[in-house]
C-alpha cells in the first residue's frame, strides 16, 4: 500500500479552531475582545497603514533615517583623477595637486588626490600625489615618468 498527499494529515495538537472573541465572559474573550480599552485599535474598522504606525506623528524610521547603517568616521574620501586628465600638461612637467586644481581637475585641495589608470599617457611627466592606482603606476613609468608618493601630514590643504 502506497502514501499519497491526500493522506498526509498534520501532527496531533498542531491545529486548533479559530479564537471566538466577543462571546460572553465565560469564553475569557468576552466584554473587550481582546482589544483593550479604547484607542484607535479598538474600534471596529480599524485600518492602519503599516507596522510602525506612530497615530500621524512624524515616524521615527524618517526621521532617524539617516542613523541606518554603518559610517566610519576615519574613512578618508580621495579626489580621483584619471590618466587621461593628464594629457592636458606638457612633457616632461610636474604634475602636483597644486597644478591638477589650477587646471581645474581638482575642486579643492582639502582631501588627497588618488590617481587611477583609465586612459593613456604618452607624455613623460613626474606625477605627485597621495596615492597611485598599480596600473596608473605601471602606465607612468612606462611612458618615462615618475611617480612620487606625497606625506600623508600633507593631506589637507586649505583652498
């Protein structure tokens, strides 16, 4: 003899009849239903628009929106400055963060420079700054430049 699905009951004790509420106070769920006393969850009709409802006052999960999640407070943001911005100077110059915001690539002098190898170089120029990308390094040297790494004392600058 074979079992099929429509044999399969579930386990003794794992289900129960639906709660009666509002059925005299000898069923323990009579007088308040189980709702308490007054307030807008006891009134019939109730709808309310989600969980963390607060009854129209301004919720706290938009006011306090902006404590989700994890900030680093030591996180150090880098202005990044591509190899092809770097075309814009002539062989054989030096390139410093200094030059990059008189040219108008950087914005400001207050958070380090990081440069990154999207683009060719085809100009041999000394590239100063916080930090190097390994290809915009191999790029550099390749093109006979030099690469040189700025203090980290010197980060911020005032514009």
């Amino acid at each position: 003899m074979s079992i099929g699905a429509q044999d399969l009951r579930p386990s003794r004790g794992a289900t129960h009849s639906k709660k009666r509420v509002g059925r005299g106070n000898g069923s323990g769920t009579g007088t308040y239903a189980g709702k308490g006393l007054k307030g807008q969850k006891s009134r019939s009709g109730k709808n309310l628009p989600y969980d963390a409802f607060e009854g129209g006052q301004f919720p706290s999960s938009r006011k306090f929106h902006v404590l989700r999640g994890f900030n680093n407070k030591w996180r150090v943001e880098f202005q990044p400055v591509n190899l092809a911005a770097l075309e814009r100077f002539e062989d054989g110059s030096a390139v410093s963060p200094e030059s990059l915001r008189a040219a108008g690539v950087l914005r400001n002098l207050n958070s380090p420079v990081k440069i990154l190898g999207n683009g060719t170089l085809t100009r041999k120029l000394t590239v100063s700054a916080h930090r190097f990308s390994e290809s915009a390094r191999t790029k550099i040297e390749a093109a006979g430049g030099v690469c040189t790494v700025i203090a980290a004392t010197e980060e911020t600058k005032e514009d």
